[in-house]
C-alpha cells in the first residue's frame, strides 16, 4: 500500500513537470497573416512579406510596404550575386571580378528603379485600442521569369560596357529565365 502511494506520487510530480514545461519559455507562438509556403519564394517567384506598427495607418502601410520590398531586392541581389559567381567561376575568365561587379552595379541600378511586374497579393490591417496601434501586414511576389527579362533589357541600354561583359550578362541572365520555366 505504501509502495503504491508512492508511484502514485511519483506520477503526479512527473506529470506536474511535464504539464509546465509545455509552454515556451519564450512565451506563446503568434500567427501572423502572409506565413507559410503560399508566401515564400519559390522557382518561379520572388515573395515578400512585411509588417508596420504605428499610430498612423498609412505610416504603418508604408513601413510594412518598405520592408517587404526590402526583403524582395535582397533576395534578388542574392540570387544574381550566387548565380554571376558560380557562372564566372565555371567560365575561369580573367575579368571575372569585373563582369560580377558591373552585374552587380546593373542589379542595384534595377532594384533602385523599378522593381518589374511587382503584384501585392495580401494586405491586413488591424487596429489596437489598447495601444491605439494600427498593424499592416502586406505581402509581394514578382515573377522571376519578368525581373530576369527587365534585367536583361536594361543590360543592352548600358552604353559604357564592351560587348564580353554584355555576353556574359545574357548568357547569365538566360539561363535563370530558362531555369524558371521547368
């Protein structure tokens, strides 16, 4: 009898300890709008999504729309500087570095201008009266076939560079066209 109210103790103090370490100690996860796959970039698109606080809504919208473009332009500079390195690599040409920084000059000059065939496909608002805060949440996608091409067309207006640097930007740039075409 008294090995049984011992177990039976036991088991209490276990599950007393498994049932409080059930939460986080980082407090409890958050659903936030614009999250999983449906918002992430892919093979055929570039995806952004981002989130404005303020007391303001449009200051908010601005601020969501901000780093959500942000996060677009950073994923394409990322894609065009891995895609130029590895091409240069493989070709072993001698002015390597200087193709990779003019593409990487016409990438900046791109995402600071336009941003091609850019489409929201979500926005939220929501309001706190406990903090008179307003949410926004705002997501993007481009399609990557239309950047690469807008990208490609802006490298032919480029007067002041010879012509193995704009081969070796088409031939860069074809091949991610035609990689978001599988």
């Amino acid at each position: 009898m008294k090995n049984a109210f011992i177990l039976f103790l036991a088991a209490g103090i276990i599950s007393g300890f498994t049932a409080c370490s059930s939460k986080s100690p980082m407090g409890e996860k958050v659903k936030e709008p614009f999250t999983g796959s449906k918002y992430e970039s892919d093979n055929r698109f570039f995806r952004g999504t981002g989130k404005g606080v303020s007391i303001k809504d449009n200051i908010a919208r601005g601020k969501a729309d901000l780093e959500a473009k942000s996060q677009l332009a950073a994923q394409v500079n990322t894609t065009i500087k891995n895609v130029s390195d590895q091409y240069l690599s493989q070709t072993e040409n001698a002015n390597a570095a200087d193709v990779a920084d003019k593409f990487e000059s016409l990438t900046r000059q791109v995402m600071n201008t336009t941003i091609a065939d850019l489409r929201k496909i979500g926005e939220e608002k929501y309001f706190d009266a406990a903090s008179s805060n307003y949410s926004v949440f705002v997501a993007y996608e481009m399609k990557k076939n239309s950047m690469f091409r807008f990208m490609k067309k802006q490298a032919k207006t480029l007067d002041k560079e010879d012509q193995y640097t704009l081969d070796a930007m088409e031939r860069i740039l074809d091949a991610q066209i035609a990689a978001t075409e599988e």
